[in-house]
C-alpha cells in the first residue's frame, strides 16, 4: 500500500501532521474520517495519483499525527483548527490553492477549509456528510441509533474514552460491518492498523475531543457562516451512500444536495454504490467521480 507515496512529518505549529504524497499535477488534498486513517485512500489515492499530486494526511490525533493537549472548550480539536492544520502542511509544499476531497470527519475539516479559507480551496468534495450544525439541529432517534459516536463520544470525560480503550477491535469491526458497509472490503492489515490507533490513550483522548468539538464549538461556527450568510465559494460535489440514512432521511427537505446548497452555490452530487464506507468498498466508482468532478472545472 502507497508504495510510490513519500511518507512525511510536517510541523504546523502546535502539532505535527503524517502524510504520505506523490504524483504530479494540480494538488489534492484526500482526508479521512472516524474510526480510520490516512489509509483509507490506499486504493484511491495511486490512482488519483497519475492526474494529480496527491496528499494523504492524517488529521491531528489520529493515526501518525501529533495530539496536542485540549481544552475546556475542546477548540484544538474543532474543525477550524484541523482545517488551519491542512492549510499549513499543502503551504509547506508550495501550493497555494488546491482542491480538497473528504470522508466523515475528513469532509467536515475540508468544508470548514472552504469557508474559512476560500481562496485557498479550489475544489471540494464531501463523502456522505451534510454539514455538522445541520445534522445536529435535525438529529432523531434514528441519527442517534444510526451514527452513535455523535452522542456517545461526546459525553464528559472519562466514560467515552475508557469505552473505547476496552475494546479497540470491537469498535472498528462495529464501525466497519454496520451503516451499510460490506466487513469484506477491508484488508485484515488496514483494519489492524484502525484499531490499533484506538489502544493509543492520547489518540482517543482526541478522538473523543474532535466529537466534543462537533457537538459545541463547530456547530456555533455553522451559525455563524449562516447568519453571516457566508458561503463555500468553490464547485462542491457531494456524494453519498445509497445504503446509509443520507439517502432517505432529509428527502422531504429536497435531500442531501439542498441542504448542501444552504452552504454554497455551486452544488451537484449524487449516491454511490456502498455502506458509509463506500470509498473503501467502491474505490473504481469514488475515484472516478472525483476525477470527473475535478476535470470538469
């Protein structure tokens, strides 16, 4: 896996960001969501790779990345923070405006980029999210029932991260066999590789943080792009899965591209074939939909 991918350490400022790179052309970002790595893009990424310099980072506290220490209003793990972290390590390289494509809490850093950071983001791409301040203020009993890190991981210190810490393996094979997805489409290695950042007490201390961060600070930055009426200048693809709630659940509200475009103008999107974690089990379909989008413009 990422054979022809450089691995590097970037120091933003109060943290340190692992990546893996390669490939020539206009830049992309590629970044991952809960409870995964920067190894979730190991079948997408090469490909990726022959049109564009591709960047697979680990966010802050997950993976090989630096935890830096929290706070009472959890505001290192907030999404502005990991989104100034990005615009840091893709600097570092030379490149001042690149496009992003993100997963989970990924595509949650990469549209809080768009909009704090617009001339930076070129292009964005969000994987089977709509944004955080939305899913909360619309959030039922089958949100709750469906997507349980939101609440469970948010809870006060310490009863969340002893949870996780007690059983690693069965949080990744829950996390990976439930919301659709197929547990086939993950190599024994790359599943190994997720839980074993979970035995890690700072990292779930920070996992934990980042879902604190969603339920509190990032839903107050949400607001106050909407009453400010600030919106994601750039092209914005959303794509989501045809098994998951994202199909069905806001179908009254004009579905998952609506509520997109309560955040942008520029909007198009459509399901792909899989569970929540569709990257991973359709990575053909995912790679060339964003190649598509990411020509098109």
């Amino acid at each position: 896996m990422f054979e022809d991918f450089a691995a590097e350490i970037v120091d933003v400022g109060d943290t340190t960001i692992f990546l893996r790179r390669a490939g020539s052309g206009p830049p992309l970002l590629l970044l991952h969501g809960f409870p995964q790595t920067h190894l979730m893009w190991w079948q997408i990424a090469p490909d990726l790779a022959r049109d564009f310099t591709v960047v697979c980072a680990d966010l802050r506290g997950y993976g090989c990345s630096g935890c830096p220490a929290s706070t009472p209003d959890h505001a290192p793990y907030a999404k502005r923070a990991m989104a100034t972290d990005m615009i840091r390590i893709m600097a570092s390289f030379g490149f001042d405006r690149f496009a992003v494509a993100g997963h989970d809490r990924g595509g949650r850093v990469a549209y809080r980029m768009a909009l704090d950071y617009p001339e930076n983001v070129s292009h964005l791409a969000v994987l089977d999210i709509v944004p955080t301040g939305t899913a909360w203020d619309r959030a039922d009993a089958r949100f709750a029932q469906a997507f349980w890190p939101w609440s469970l991981l948010a809870q006060p210190v310490p009863l969340p991260e002893r949870l996780l810490a007690a059983a690693p393996d069965a949080v990744v094979d829950d996390a990976l066999g439930g919301w659709g997805s197929d547990p086939r489409s993950f190599p024994s290695e790359v599943r190994a590789a997720y839980a074993d950042a979970l035995r890690d007490p700072e990292r779930v201390h920070a996992v934990c943080e980042g879902y604190r961060a969603a339920a509190t600070l990032d839903r107050l930055h949400d607001a106050a792009d909407l009453a400010a009426s600030r919106r994601i200048a750039c092209p914005l693809l959303a794509l989501w899965s045809d098994q998951g709630g994202l199909a069905t659940w806001y179908a009254d509200e004009g579905g998952v591209l609506a509520l997109w475009r309560l955040f942008a103008e520029d909007v198009q999107g459509r399901a792909v074939r899989g569970g929540h974690f569709f990257p991973e089990e359709t990575p053909e379909e995912t790679a060339a939909t964003l190649r598509d989008f990411l020509a098109s413009r």
